[in-house]
C-alpha cells in the first residue's frame, strides 16, 4: 500500500472505499460477446450494477443472430435501465456503410456504437464483463475524479491470480515500449502515457463532452487511442487515475488469433500512429532493439518482485513473450479508427433504432 502521487492526479484504495459519486447521472457501457453469456463473471457484473443504480446501461453486444434473443432475454432479466445494442445485424452495418465508416468488427468498434447512446448522460463509465472480482464501488471510484474537477479517470489494479503475475500484454509490451520511446524522444504524450499504472485496463470514465471527442480504434489499440484523445482533449491536469484494487480477468494465450501477440501488433500500431500525428518521427529500424533491452530489463526487476512475494515467475518464457512482441513492432499502416462522434454524420438514435430494428427481426424468426 502506498499513496505517491504520479504526474496525473492518482487515488488510492488506502480504506475500501465507495466515495458518493453523480452515478444517477452516468451511463455505464459494458461490451459483451457470446463467450459472456449466462457467465458467472458477467452475472456477477450485473447483479452488482443494479446495486449502483445508474442513469442507464448500455450493452454492446456481439453476437450470432442464433444467440442473440436469448443472450438480450437474459441481460434482461437483471433489473437495470438497459440498453442493448446488437452491433452485427444487418441495418447497423448498412447504417455504417453508407456514412464510409462500416469495416472490420472487434471490441473498439462495438464500444463506439454504444458510446453514442452513453452520450446522453452528463457522465460515462466503459468497464469490461469478464472481471470474476467485480465490486459495485468501481462506477463511484471511476466517477468520483469527475465530481472533482477532472474530465477524464482511468482504472487500475493488480493482476495477481494462481500465484503469478499476469497483466502480460501490459506488462511486458506497453510499458517497456513506452519507456524505450519516452527515452529516446521528448514528447509530452509519452510522458503522459508513462504515467498510468495500467493503460490497457479496459475500465475509464469520462464527461459527455470528452466521450464526444474520442476517436476509437476498432479493435485491441482501444484503449490505447482512448488515452490518446483524452491527453489531446484535457491533458495531465484533466486526468486521473482510480485504484481499483485487485483484478481476476479471463486470460488469453501468446499466440493463436485472439492471443497476446495479435493483440501487440493493434496496441503498438495504435501507439505509433498517434505518436506521428503528435510529430515523433519513430526510427523503426532502431525500435525494435531498443523495446526488447528495456523489456528485459522490467523481466528482470519483476523477477525479483515476484520472488519477494513468493510468487512463481517463468523467466525464460516472459523473455519470450518480449521477442514476439518485438517482432510485431513496425511502422503503422492506414488509420482505420472511427471518428469522434461530434465530427460524424449519422446520430446515436440511428443507430440505437437499426440496433433494435435487427434484434426485433431476429425475435420474429
């Protein structure tokens, strides 16, 4: 336990605590896919919302049309002022496609279709569905820096589960290229980024009007594009950081479709291109030698963390996972993020109303 301050403004969880917070007057957005359906993770979600009593919440949900009746009927048996936005019917993605944004589906996408129906409220909480140790105090920890002066909070907590440290893509990736980038080039970004103790924790909170702003990428570089909009939009001062204790969180393997090293290559490339728009001038050829001697260097300090703790530690296959990530690290390809919502055409009612259209449609099969 302790209580330094980082260049952001950071609470602590010193006392529990679930401070009073504006939760009447939040939309709190929680992605799911098929793989939460009737899960005890999600119930748990759930079950603990309806103890925080928000103004609503919005489901983004992905899934077939052969599951997604009975995945909205069970969402809509927990007693919540609820939304469900069905993000791959038919109308939604038509909807997309005729304002020049539809393209490829992941969980940033489906963030942003319900980040329009969030807009409503004066304030919006985004956390994900499968934390197993999930507490109704997150929502007022997340809104509490809104209340006092800041636009944007970001949650963070430690993944510590079947005595080992896990948060891997955090770990052993982000934060090592950080520090590789923020050695070799002065940009305030990079400082700012350096000073979240878990950028890629999906849980933040934001004012309506920051919510507006954000640009989001479509798939795993979400949380990532996230942060780098909300320095644009209210920088060092605006932002804050919640402690949210301790986390346990699906797990994802190294390799495979889904896996870490897929999800490297969306984060870094996400990372990358905003660091060119902010005028870095990355010199690849260099980056990925520089990334691996500091990622090696965090293998080596979180060893010794891990046995102070007690805690089992593969050194040999962290090393591992640095030289795949290492070799996910190249110049960015086309910005395929979605736009900010005060700069799009088509209006969250659009798409709330083709949402509910392709739902009703696959009611009536």
């Amino acid at each position: 336990m302790e209580y330094v301050q980082e260049r952001i403004t950071t609470l602590h969880d010193l006392r529990n605590p679930t401070p009073d917070a504006p939760t009447d007057r939040a939309a709190v957005v929680v992605p799911m896919t098929e793989r939460e359906y009737n899960g005890l993770a999600a119930e748990r979600v759930l079950s603990e919302l309806e103890a925080v009593d928000p103004a609503k919440v919005v489901v983004p949900l992905r899934a077939s049309a052969e599951r997604v009746g009975s995945f909205a009927d069970w969402l809509a048996s927990f007693d919540l002022p609820l939304d469900v936005l069905w993000c791959n019917g038919p109308r939604v993605s038509e909807l997309l496609a005729d304002h020049g944004i539809d393209g490829e589906r992941g969980k940033g996408r489906d963030v942003w279709l319900a980040l329009g129906r969030a807009m409503s409220e004066e304030y919006v909480v985004v956390h994900d569905a499968d934390t197993k140790t999930y507490s109704r105090s997150y929502v007022p920890r997340l809104l509490f820096p809104l209340a006092h002066g800041h636009e944007f909070s970001k949650g963070y907590y430690a993944r510590v589960e079947d005595n080992r440290l896990y948060g891997r893509l955090f770990r052993l990736f982000y934060a090592p290229l950080v520090r590789a980038l923020d050695d070799a080039y002065d940009a305030p970004l990079l400082r700012y980024l350096d000073a979240f103790r878990y950028a890629l924790a999906g849980e933040f909170a934001a004012t309506s009007d920051v919510v507006s702003q954000l640009r989001i990428a479509r798939t795993w570089g979400l949380e990532v594009s996230t942060l780098c909009d909300a320095f644009d939009a209210v920088g060092f001062d605006g932002s804050a950081q919640v402690d949210l204790g301790a986390y346990e969180h699906d797990h994802r393997s190294v390799g495979g479709p889904t896996g870490l090293s897929e999800m490297s290559g969306a984060v870094g490339a996400t990372l990358l291109r905003a660091l060119a728009e902010h005028g870095v001038d990355v010199d690849y050829g260099t980056l990925p030698t520089q990334y691996r001697d500091t990622a090696e260097g965090f293998v080596r300090q979180y060893a010794v963390d891990a046995a102070f703790n007690g805690l089992d530690y593969d050194t040999d296959s962290e090393t591992s996972q640095v030289a795949a990530y290492a070799d996910a690290l190249r110049a960015p390809s086309d910005d395929t993020r979605l736009p900010a919502w005060n700069a799009v055409s088509l209006t969250p009612s659009d798409v709330y109303d083709a949402a509910t259209d392709d739902l009703a449609d696959v009611r009536r099969r």
